[in-house]
C-alpha cells in the first residue's frame, strides 16, 4: 500500500460537505464525505471504510482531486459493449418506433418492448432481450409517455398561418391602440365538479391503487387568462359557461389591466367567445385561434397542472365548496413563483414582439 498523499486544501471540509448534500452522483458525494472526514481529522482507514472503499482506493482518489479537483472524482466515461445495431439501424429503428405500429400488419394499437424486440429482429436481424431493447430505446431518447389528444379535423397548415400572422396581427393591433403597451394574454375556461378524475401517485410496485372517483354532475367553471412567460394571471369561478358569464370575465380582467396596456387576448372560438352581442371591453382585442388547436393555447398545460396537482382525487360535497376548490387551487397555483411563467412559456408566443 502507498504513502499517504496529503489532500490539496483549497476547499475546507465544509465546502466539501456542502457539495456533497447537493451532488446528485451518490458515489461521488461518497468520495467528497471521505475527503472532507480525512480534512476533520479522521483517520484514512476509518474515512475510507465510512465511504464504502478500502484506504488504496481512497487515495487513488485523493490523486485525481489533487490533480482535477472535483470533477477528477467523477467516474471516466466507459466505452462499454458496442451496440448491436449500427448507428444507420438505430436511426431507422428510432423512425419505426416514432411513427407507430401499422393496426393490420402489426396487430397492435401501440409498441410494447417485446413488440420492439420482434420489430428489430424480423426487420433488422438484431435479436435482443426485453432488457436490453429497454436500454436501447432509452438511448435513442425515447420514453413511455401518455398521447395527447388530437382532434381528427385539426389542420396543421392553419396552425402554421396562424403563428406567422399572429405578428401582424400584433402589429394592426398596436397601430390602432398608439401610445399603448400591447401584451399578450391567452384565456380558456375549465369544468370543475363533483364527476372527478384519478391522477398518478407513488404505491407499491404491482398493487394498482384505488382513488376516490365521485359520480355526481355538479360543476363550476374557471374562466383563466395568462400572459405568456410570466406569472401575471387573472381567474374568475363562475357557476356556468356561456356569453353572460364571458362577459363578466372580460369586464373583470379589463378592470385589473394597467393604463396603457392593451392585452391581444388569444382564445378559441367557442360559441360564447364569438356570441355577437358580446361587448369587448376598448383594453382588449379578441384574437382568435384556428379551430382544433388546444396545443397552441398555454392556458391547457395551466388546467392540466391544476388538475393533476390540486383538483384529483377530490369529493365536493356541494357547488360550494366545488368553488372553494377552485379558487383554493388557483390561489396555490399563483404562489408558486415562476410555475405559470414556466407552463406558459411557448416559444411561438414568446418569438413575437408586442410592442
């Protein structure tokens, strides 16, 4: 065994351990609480076996934080087994996964690994294992997630106009308000009643847990405007939908404009958006989105969120305490400092300039 090497002391114990309790890498916020032990005067031998090494190991590693400082006490990358597809076959294979299974060919609605695993031996020669096609698809970037709902009449091309325009749009809107700050706001409503929804919690591994799920149909509605990248947000609970309650939106959110600010408010056109005898307050310009394209409004990740966070899993006794609800969630929802500024922040919407 070598001489003990003294341990380079520009960082004191404390820091050490303060980089430790952040250190997402357990083996090397291990390496640092060895390093810091030995600088607290703890013996190499007692330090070592603490950390979970033998005292060679251990000063092994205090060569290479001598030499690298922190980053020396990460592991080096390792080359590994090479794959068994080529680079060109992972691409291809990655296409095969990302557009889907055929329903006549393949038989299934959606891919499973065992389904991947025949895929890339009857289309590419490559046999693997359930585990080790995880690991494979796991290195292309690829992940299990939940589609999001796409209604068969949405038209892509529109949607494409729709962002290309929405600066000129901008820009009529700021000709026609001068001497205004033109901000963009996005508004959406949401039902909220006693007919619940589940959501995903942490349980055991191979028990599927229960969830209160109500059956009764009382509902409130949450009228919702955003400005995109930003926390600033307005919200009204209502006990319906429909023109009178949107007129009621409008005049309140118009109320807690700025002087001198305009809001271009982005919605979609539900009857009661586009009702003629609604009267648009003269702070703000109603700009509509193409039908079909709840993905262009950030107001749906904010329901979302809501919903999975604070809404699930609930039992309203009444319409009261329904609102309770709402206003509660919102009201935790707007606390949370940056949460809505990260929801909303579509780059499409920040991309535009508004004033």
């Amino acid at each position: 065994m070598g001489t003990a090497v003294a341990i380079r002391t520009d960082m004191e114990a404390a820091e050490l351990r303060r980089l430790a309790r952040r250190e997402r890498d357990g083996r090397v916020a291990a390496r640092l609480m060895a390093l810091a032990n030995v600088l607290d005067g703890m013996s190499r031998e007692a330090a070592a076996r603490a950390a979970g090494m033998d005292r060679q190991t251990l000063r092994d590693w205090v060569i290479r934080f001598n030499a690298e400082g922190v980053a020396g006490l990460r592991d080096q990358p390792r080359s590994g087994r090479p794959t068994r597809m080529t680079e060109g076959q992972q691409a291809a294979f990655k296409a095969v996964v990302l557009r889907g299974p055929d329903r006549e060919r393949d038989g299934v609605s959606s891919w499973r690994i065992v389904d991947l695993c025949r895929v890339a031996e009857e289309r590419f020669g490559v046999s693997y294992r359930e585990s080790g096609m995880l690991r494979l698809v796991k290195s292309l970037d690829l992940s299990w997630q939940k589609t999001r709902p796409s209604h068969p009449r949405a038209d892509s091309a529109a949607q494409e106009r729709f962002k290309k325009g929405l600066a000129a749009a901008l820009k009529e809107i700021t000709r026609t308000h001068p001497d205004t700050e033109v901000q963009i706001w996005c508004q959406d409503e949401a039902r909220v009643g006693q007919k619940g929804r589940g959501a995903r919690i942490w349980y055991e591994r191979g028990i599927r847990p229960s969830g209160i799920i109500d059956q009764r149909h009382a509902s409130a509605w949450i009228f919702g405007a955003v400005r995109p990248g930003t926390d600033q947000a307005f919200a009204l609970v209502l006990t319906e939908v429909g023109t009178a309650a949107m007129q009621a939106f409008l005049d309140r959110f118009s109320a807690t404009l700025p002087e001198k600010v305009h809001a271009a408010l982005l919605l979609d056109g539900a009857g009661w958006h586009i009702a003629g005898h609604l009267a648009t307050p003269a702070n703000i310009s109603l700009v509509f989105l193409p039908p079909y394209a709840p993905e262009l409004n950030p107001v749906e990740r904010v329901w979302l969120y809501l919903r999975e966070r604070f809404l699930s899993l609930r039992l309203f006794p009444d319409l009261d305490s329904i609102i309770d609800g709402c206003c509660q969630a919102w009201n935790q929802l707007t606390a949370e400092t940056g949460r809505i500024a990260s929801l909303t922040n579509y780059p499409y919407l920040q991309s535009v300039r508004t004033s």
